[in-house]
C-alpha cells in the first residue's frame, strides 16, 4: 500500500480534528484536496458570496502551500454552487483573481 501523508494548513488543524476529516492527502506523487468552503479560522461561514468564495480559495491555497504547491499545479478543480442560475456571473467574477484569465 502507498504512504499516504495528511497535510494541514497552518492554523486550522484542530477545525479538521473536529470534523473528523483532512484537508489533504499526498500519496505516490498526488495530492488529493477535499472540499474547500468559505468558512473563516473558527469554522463560520463567510456571509458575503464573493468573499465566500475569495475564502475558499484563499482555504484551498493554504492547503497548496503547506504541500508545497500551488494553483500551478492543480490539474482539476470541481466548484459545487447552490443556485448557479442567480449565483453564477457573481462567483465567476472572482475565478481569475486566482486562476488567471481562461482557459482555466
């Protein structure tokens, strides 16, 4: 079986611990990141959409760099949103503060 190393962010350690879950896994070369949200050090949500959603990238970047890496080396990101049809044009205005300008 490979070795598999669970990496933590600074600071939010104990919020995994507490939901029981890692942030990441890095195994044979991968690193596998779970679902980042918008939610603040102590685990509330961000009220505002986009700052939500800076939040959540800002979450899954800590991850990155504690591994090491970066938004250069991601290969796929999934974003999962309640009410795409009013949401969409206003979660998408912040996708290139991080990825660039498409292609994605």
């Amino acid at each position: 079986m490979a070795t598999r190393d669970v990496v933590f962010p600074a600071g939010r350690q104990a919020l995994y611990e507490r939901n029981r879950y890692s942030p990441a896994v890095r195994s044979n070369g991968f690193l596998f990141v779970s679902g980042q949200v918008g939610s603040r050090e102590d685990g509330s949500p961000e009220p505002d959409l986009q700052a939500q959603v800076r939040q959540a990238f800002d979450n899954l970047n800590a991850i990155l760099k504690a591994a090491g890496a970066s938004f250069e080396d991601v290969i796929d990101v999934t974003v999962f949103m309640v009410d795409p049809a009013s949401r969409f044009e206003a979660i998408w205005q912040v996708v290139p503060e991080y990825w660039g300008q498409a292609p994605h």
